[in-house]
C-alpha cells in the first residue's frame, strides 16, 4: 500500500494527496484502509463529536507500546481515564507560579553559560533539549536531569527517527536483531536505567507528604486503587515517567527551535516582540503573573505551533463503521488527523505559509474554527500538558529575547524533517549576539 512512501517522506507524500484529492483522502495503509483528514469539521467528527468510536488501538502504535508501555500517549478506555485523573491535579494552575519560577531559573542558568561560548556557533536543537528536558525533571519530577540531559536528549533523538520508521513499516519484528531493532533495545534499556533509578530513588524518601504539594512522581507512587487499595507498580508508574519525559521536553524543544529559527528570517516581528519584553519587563526577569501582559510573545508561540506543529499528525482507529463528510468510513481505519495541512488550509488561513503572529489576535481569531487550530489535539484527550507547554515557551522566550537575538549561520541549509515532532534536517547553527 501507501506505507513506503508514508516511510520515506510523510510530508511531500500527504501534501500530493491533499492537493490531488481534498480532505478526505482514501488510502491502503499495509492491511488496514487508512483516512487522510484534513478539514477542520472532519477533525472535530474524531475528537469531539463521535471520540468514542476512535481510540487508540491503530497498530502504528505498537512499536510505540514497546517503548513507552501503557502510558498517557498510548493507553484506553477505563485504564487510561483512570491515569489521566489521578495526573490531573499535577497540572492544576495553583501549581504554576512555582513551576514558572523554576522554568525562568533554569533559563537564566542556560544564559549565564551561553556567555562562555563567545562567536562559537550554538546547536539549538540540542541546548532545547538540554533546557527542556531539566524542566521537565524539576518540574514533573522534582529532580534535576542535568547529568544525565545529553545522554537522555541523545537516546530519544536516536530511537524517534526508528521507531518512526517501524510504525510506518513494521518488518521483521523487533525480535529479530536487525541493526535497527538493535539500537530500539539498546535506547530502551537505556532510558530504563535512567527512569528506574529515578523511581528507586523516590519509593525510598516516599513520605506522606500533602498531595497539594507533592510533585506527578509522588503522586503516581501514593496513588491506590479504590477498590483494592493496591498502589501502581514500578512497571505502571515507568510507563507514565517515560511517557511524560518525552512529551514534556520533546515538544517544547522542537517548538522553541523554530522559534529562533523564524526569528531570525523575520526581523521585523523579532523587533516587536523585543518591543514588547522590554516595555513590560524592563530588566526583570519574567514571571507567570506578567505573562498576560507579553500577547505578542504569546502569538509568536501560537504561530510558530501553527507552522510546525509538534505532532505532524495524529493517529486514531475506527472501532465501528462511520461517516465523516459525507464519506463512508470502514471499521478498523487507521484515521490520520493532519495537523500540519489543516494548519494550512486556505480556506482558514490566509497566506498559509507567511509567519504572521497576529493572525492569533481576538479579531481575527474570532470566527475561526476551533478544530482550524490543534496543536495540543483535542477534545478529552486533548494534551494534559498543554498549559504548561504554553507557559514554559512563553517564559523561555521572554527571558532570552531580553538579553540576545540569535542568528542562524549563514548559507546553513534549514529543512523541516518529520520525526515524532518536525526538526531540522541539518541541525541549526545559530551565533548568539547581545542586545
């Protein structure tokens, strides 16, 4: 069927279709019919309207299973709402302030060691995943990943493109010790050292600490079944630490990236946004109570997400026949929600490919569909982190613009490549400059 080309180039592959044949798109996908949507009605028929006839079953996820387990990003049913309340309170916004406060610390402590590198080019991608990922220990975890950021930052950046690679073609098993199933086993093994230790750690200084206070760790390892009484095992609660350590470093990495990228080929939106930092900020550091006052650096970010979406698509399983659109869908599709084509879409966005942050103001955004916009999905699965994706990019944004702008070095070549968030082929090199 379509797989191979899906393997070899999702993004010149589905913009084709989409071109050739609208929003709905019909294809063979190895045993399974597979649906290509694009429009913004089509994708709110899947996430919200009819949510209960699309879970996440697709067999593209099942080398993802291998990795990650049963947490949040492949769970269903009873077991996956089950989690998603018990993590719920982790992200409520009385906990902001405090986590804002360490997203801006741990940003100026990245800046404070960008002033050694002097004319040296920085490789972005990596001081993101750097900066993102001791967030996401400190702020989920209560831990500081430091030590272990480039070795954490490394095995995902290797094993991504695989397992990528394995859910579009998934032959021969991962049994079998191809050279790529190879480096799968080797990266899992090593993200387990890393997030059993870090469990270990924690059961052994585990306390009855308030829940109004304990970090997502310790309320994974307090928590207990309401009928049993029995608490999650290290196998449960790994599932949940790897899921949330990649998707609380990965995708804000990949979008701060493109921040600095655009930035740099946008000097006029650059200037406004430094306009803005510094007329409400002045030369203090921002904070989450401030962060109303920053729209503009806010719109940057939205539109940013706009042009590459951390998650190029999003991938649902028809459990029962359905209609979208007028079309018959069988059960067992493999739904593709294309996030990046209804990001484009002209009928809902005018001059698709200009960065244009103000097309996120109240006046234009008024008549917008809501499902025109899914850069965290939608619906009751709609992403848990979502807020505090929004808020740590806001902050990093804020806190760099008023000290540098960056500029990408010159005749480097930058092309968008789709992993499990778009990154740049070649790297970005990028000189730092003060303000």
């Amino acid at each position: 069927g379509n797989a191979p080309a899906f393997a070899r180039d999702i993004e010149h592959f589905t913009f084709k279709l989409w071109q050739r044949y609208g929003d709905l798109v019909r294809i063979r996908f190895l045993l399974w019919p597979g649906y290509l949507l694009s429009h913004p009605d089509y994708v709110k028929h899947v996430l919200h309207d009819h949510h209960r006839n699309y879970d996440k079953q697709s067999p593209l996820l099942d080398s993802f299973r291998f990795f990650f387990g049963n947490g949040l990003f492949t769970n269903n049913g009873e077991s996956w709402l089950h989690q998603r309340r018990l993590m719920q309170p982790a992200f409520h916004h009385t906990r902001l302030a405090h986590f804002g406060t360490v997203m801006t610390d741990t940003t100026l402590a990245m800046l404070e060691r960008w002033q050694d590198t002097g004319s040296q080019p920085l490789d972005i991608p990596l001081e993101m995943t750097r900066l993102t990922l001791r967030v996401a220990g400190l702020t989920l975890f209560n831990l500081d990943l430091s030590h272990d950021a480039d070795l954490v930052g490394h095995t995902f950046s290797v094993i991504l493109p695989q397992l990528l690679k394995y859910s579009f073609l998934p032959f021969p098993p991962l049994w079998v010790p191809t050279p790529g199933n190879r480096r799968l086993q080797a990266g899992r093994e090593t993200l387990n050292q890393v997030v059993y230790d870090i469990i270990s750690q924690r059961r052994r200084h585990l306390t009855e600490a308030s829940m109004e206070t304990a970090d997502l760790l310790s309320m994974l390892l307090a928590a207990r079944d309401e009928e049993t009484g029995e608490g999650m095992n290290d196998q449960q609660v790994r599932d949940e630490v790897m899921t949330l350590l990649l998707g609380g470093h990965e995708t804000t990495s990949s979008t701060l990236t493109w921040i600095w990228y655009l930035l740099s080929q946008h000097p006029e939106v650059e200037q406004r946004l430094h306009e803005e930092v510094d007329r409400v900020l002045g030369a203090q550091p921002p904070t989450v109570n401030r962060l109303e006052d920053l729209p503009y650096t806010r719109r940057v970010i939205q539109e940013t997400m706009r042009l590459y979406p951390a998650a190029f698509f999003v991938i649902r399983h028809a459990i029962a026949a359905d209609e979208i659109g007028g079309y018959p869908v069988a059960a067992n599709s493999m739904i593709f929600l294309m996030a990046h084509w209804v990001h484009r879409h002209p009928a809902f966005w005018e001059e698709p490919e200009r960065f244009d942050p103000d097309r996120f103001t109240p006046e234009r955004s008024a008549n917008r569909p809501r499902y025109a916009y899914i850069p965290f999905g939608g619906g009751p699965r709609l992403c848990i982190g979502n807020s505090l994706a929004m808020m740590e990019a806001q902050l990093v944004l804020a806190t760099v613009a008023q000290r540098y702008f960056l500029r990408l070095v010159p005749g480097h070549p930058v092309e968008p490549e789709v992993l499990l968030t778009p990154r740049p082929r070649h790297g970005l090199p990028m000189t730092l400059h003060p303000r």
